[in-house]
C-alpha cells in the first residue's frame, strides 16, 4: 500500500488515501515519486470541467526515481531519475506518423485510464492515466522520461506540465523570434512558463497581464518587462508599449472567452494569437468577418506546448543547467499530499503560482 491524493466524486474534497497500485507489467516501471505540481486541469477534475471517472487519483505533473523496471524494459534501470509523461504519444497513429505526438490519437481526450484499489479493493481512476500525487506509480515505460544530471529533481517535475506547456507554446507553436513583442495573459504556472519561454525566445517587450496585483513580483522575476493589471481596454494599453501597433504574439493562459477577446484584440495587425488556456465548451468566442479579414491576425491554439517530451524535456533541461531557464520563480508554495485541497484554494482565488508536492522517498 501507498498513499496518495484521492477524490471520491466529482466536486467532493480530495483526501489522502491508502491504495495498491496495479502489478508490474513486463513493460512498465513503478517511479517513487519525489514532487508533483498542482496544476489547474487537476483543478478542473475536480469542479466539473472535465469528465474523468471516479474514485480519481489526482496528478499528473511529477517527477521521481525508478525503483523497479519490467522485464522488457531495456532503457531504463533502478535509480533512474525521471520526468513522468501525462501524454505519452503511441508512436503509431497517423499523427504520430506526421511528426505531432502532442496530437496523438491515443492520448486525445483521455481524462482518466483505470488503474489500482482502494484499500477495500474499491477500483481506482487515474488522472490522465497517471495519478501522481501518490508515494509511488506504475507506468508503462514510454509514460516516463530520463533526467538529465544538473537538473533539480524537485523543478524537474514541472518540466513534465507547466514548462513544456508554456515555453513550447512560445517556442514550438508561435516560433517567437528574438526582438519581437510578447503578450501573456494569466500568471499562473503554465502563464509564467510562458514568460519564462518569452525571455527565453529573446523577446524584447514582454507584457504580463493577470488581475491580481499579487503577480507582479512573480511575473517580473520570470523576466517580464511590463505588468498591467487586466481591463476591458487592455489592447490600448498593450498598442501604448509597442509602438503602437499592439504584441507581435499574444498568449492566453486562461481559457475563457472575455480573455481570448482581450488577447486577440491587443495582438498587432498580422500577428499571432495563441491559446493556451482550456476552457469550457459552453463560453463561445464570436469575431465578425470584416475583423478577420482586416486584421489578418492569426488564431491558434497550442496542446501541450506542440512538444515532443522526449525531443523536449532534453532541450529545456539544458538551459535550466546553463541557467537560461530558472524555474524557481514558478513554485510559490511546497506542500505534502493532505495540502492539495489548499492548493485548490489558492488555485481558484488566483494567488500565488506552483503548489510543489514534496515527497520524502525519493
């Protein structure tokens, strides 16, 4: 037995919670966990944003050790240290084959896989097929990432959600180049990735928009230029810094439609609008022709960041050694297990950014 974060039903509170993870397959690993990070698609399994099954154990951004490898398991051994994949691409479906495994046919729209008991052998959900917020998991060996050396264990499980998220968009799906102007719409961990990204790109404007005061300190340490407080003439404030023409790309890490309003119309005339943020499928987003055609801005959406973890989690490890991605200004708060449902809290009252789950047996 292990124990890890459960919730028993949709909008009920998450408790801690012995359980018996599945046998070990030929081709899976058991990873003790040594950190996951509270992110808000956890969030919204919860609140009724997604559909996952229940009894759910939460979880899906973490990082850890391999205690035990299948037999089949050739490139990966007992102490390995590893970034866990929430997306593991199947490798064999038509978007695979066309280079997308951010797209993959097998991992679309999969809120939850079955996996593990409860203590009285009650069947058990797992959060996007991996329930991280637990002492140890069983994955199959393509779920989980090898970690280069220099790399903190504890950071390194944001490389798994938050950091490709955000830093792809920037990088993967908007291409921004050095020199141009960056718009980031919500602060909160996958929003401060993107700024981090922007910084990272060598974008020289780079405006970070939340509507809490408190985010500031935490947007300007990730390496933002300007901060302006969110408003519904947003776009005028945005034109005002960049020569009067608006950001060269914007990104919304929120996923509402009054937000993805404020972003496209503060984007540059023959820019690029991003979203980042997953919304919920009743707030629709209206644009009349005559804007879509004058404006010949682009609109686009990234999924999890357009990346390839293993291609990525490699490429991004390299700069947090060098010291051109610092990921501490991401984690605001550290925590045990029975601390998620604060983490929610604050979550849902837009304060800080990453809740860190530290465990001790890694």
């Amino acid at each position: 037995m292990v124990q890890a974060v459960v919730v028993p039903a949709p909008h009920a509170r998450p408790e801690v919670r012995d359980i018996a993870q599945p046998a070990l397959g030929p081709d899976d690993v058991r990873v003790r966990i040594a950190a996951g990070g509270v992110c808000h698609s956890d969030l919204s399994m919860v609140n009724g944003t997604l559909a996952p099954s229940f009894p759910l154990v939460l979880g899906h951004e973490a990082s850890g050790v391999v205690a035990e490898a299948g037999t089949r398991v050739t490139a990966l051994s007992e102490g390995d240290r590893v970034v866990l994949n929430w997306a593991a691409a199947c490798g064999d479906c038509w978007f695979c084959g066309q280079g997308e495994p951010w797209l993959c046919s097998a991992v679309e729209g999969v809120a939850s896989l079955p996996g593990g008991t409860l203590d009285d052998g009650t069947a058990l959900h797992n959060c996007m097929g991996v329930g991280a917020f637990a002492e140890e998991v069983v994955l199959p060996a393509r779920a989980v990432v090898p970690l280069p050396d220099g790399v903190p264990l504890d950071f390194a499980a944001l490389l798994g959600c938050a950091v490709l998220t955000g830093v792809g968009a920037v990088r993967n799906t908007a291409r921004v180049q050095p020199g141009q102007s960056v718009l980031v719409i919500g602060l909160g961990g996958i929003g401060l990735s993107a700024v981090l990204g922007a910084r990272l790109a060598g974008a020289t404007e780079i405006i970070a928009v939340d509507v809490s005061p408190e985010k500031e300190d935490l947007a300007r340490a990730a390496g933002a230029t300007d901060f302006v407080l969110s408003h519904p003439k947003l776009g005028k404030d945005v034109r005002a810094r960049t020569g009067g023409r608006g950001a060269d790309h914007a990104f919304e890490c929120v996923g509402a439609a009054a937000t993805i309003r404020l972003a496209w119309s503060a984007t540059r005339r023959g820019g690029t609008c991003t979203v980042v943020g997953v919304g919920k499928k009743d707030d629709p987003v209206t644009f009349s022709p005559l804007e879509l055609f004058h404006f010949n801005r682009t609109l686009t959406s990234s999924i999890y960041g357009s990346a390839d973890p293993d291609r990525d989690i490699p490429e991004l490890s390299k700069h947090v050694v060098d010291g051109g991605l610092d990921l501490a200004p991401l984690v605001t708060h550290r925590i045990g297990l029975a601390d998620v449902p604060e983490a929610f809290e604050r979550m849902a009252a837009g304060q800080g950014a990453r809740s860190l789950i530290e465990l001790a047996g890694a």
